[in-house]
C-alpha cells in the first residue's frame, strides 16, 4: 500500500487546489536521514564518540536544544569545509524526486525546501530539482575552514517559524501548501499546512500527525494527493 487515508479525523487531501508543496530534506528528498550525523561521521571516531554523549545528555534534559546545537557547531571548528563539499557530492535522492518535482512545476505548483540540515545540502538540491525557496541552517567558513559558529534559520525541532516564513514568501494561502516530511520536527509544518504527508515516517508518531502517509521509498505516490 502506497498511501493511507483511513483515519477519519484526517483532512482529507483536496487534489488541484494545492498551489505549494514545501519538503523537509534529509530522509525525505535524499536518502540520508541526518546530515549533521554524516559530517559528524566524517570527523572521526572522536567525534562519532562525542555526539553520541552529546544525545545521551540532551535525552535526559541535561542540555538544552540550543546548547545542544551550539556545542555541535563548535566541533566544526578549524576543520576544513572539504567535509562538507565530500557529504554533498555523495548525495543520493529517494526514487522518483525529481520525476515529482518536475511534474509539480509543470502543474505550475510552486515548490520549497525547510530543513533543520545544512544549508549547502539544501542549496544543491534545491539547484538540482529547481525548488524556488530553501531555509536550512548555515555553518560559517573562514578561509575554507569551519569558524565553529553557525546561523540557526530552522533549529531542530521548530520548524513552525521557519515553515510560516517560507509560505509567505510565495504569497500562497496555508491551507493550499502541501508539507512533506518524516520525522517528529515536520510535525509542526503538518499542523499549519493544508495537507501534511508523512514520507517513509520514521515512528507512529510522525504518521498519527499526518493526514496522509505513502509509505513506500517512491516520491510519485505524492502527485495523485496534490494533483489528482
């Protein structure tokens, strides 16, 4: 089963009347599910072994959101931006992306990106598929290397501001955007949007708060609930 529609307490989708999709990134439009774990990954085992503790404390409400962020920023200090540039060329898009982002501009649906990941990844893909909008957040370099501060456009988490900004910038109405993510910080786009798809969800939490779910690894099944 490609999609499921059957809860009734589900806005039911309205194909032809969606004029925005906007799309969460990482696990959604590309395969990797969390950028900022690759270039974690590719700091090292030090640094694989520092962000597990890192999680560990912020689960037990040991460190806030934001200090968890900003300590994560901080290890990309004086490394070289290369371990970046190598995470956006391996890049892998889920099947059938750009098949579905091309017919949605064809339908003259207008398309964006809001990602808690990295804005060079964002950047890329949205120059790959044609998106017209993306906000991620942004580490800054300085002489090609990481300074190990950041610009938080959307921290995990609270993709609400983020999300509200990227629609008013089309000038589209809210209840004619389409929000496509799978994890529980695309929750707060699937509330303020028309139709909230959950892609591939990654637990019934993220399902229960969409009014649609394709769960199979295959974009396509998105354009018969935007376009009909």
């Amino acid at each position: 089963m490609a999609t499921q529609l059957d809860r009734p307490r589900r806005r039911p989708p309205r194909p032809g009347t969606y004029r925005a999709v906007v799309f969460d990134l990482d696990g959604t439009l590309v395969r990797e599910a969390n950028s900022w774990a690759v270039v974690q990954r590719k700091l090292g085992p030090d640094g694989h072994r520092t962000a597990r503790d890192r999680w560990r404390r912020f689960r037990a409400g040991l460190i806030s959101r934001e200090r968890f962020l900003r300590e994560q920023v901080a290890e990309f200090r004086g490394r070289e931006v290369a371990v970046l540039d190598e995470l956006v060329a391996e890049l892998e898009y889920h099947e059938g992306v750009a098949a579905t982002c091309a017919a949605l501009r064809a339908a003259g649906v207008r398309l964006a990106i809001v990602s808690s990941g990295l804005s060079a990844l964002a950047e890329r893909v949205a120059i790959d598929l044609d998106v017209e909008l993306h906000r991620a957040n942004e580490l800054h370099v300085d002489g090609g290397r990481f300074t190990g501060e950041a610009t938080l456009h959307v921290p995990v988490g609270d993709k609400g501001p983020a999300f509200r900004e990227t629609v008013t910038s089309l000038d589209v109405p809210f209840e004619t955007v389409v929000a496509v993510g799978d994890g529980t910080g695309d929750a707060d786009m699937f509330r303020l949007a028309g139709l909230g798809v959950a892609f591939c969800p990654l637990s019934f939490e993220v399902e229960d708060a969409a009014d649609a779910v394709i769960d199979v690894p295959d974009m396509r099944h998105l354009l018969p609930l935007v376009l009909g």
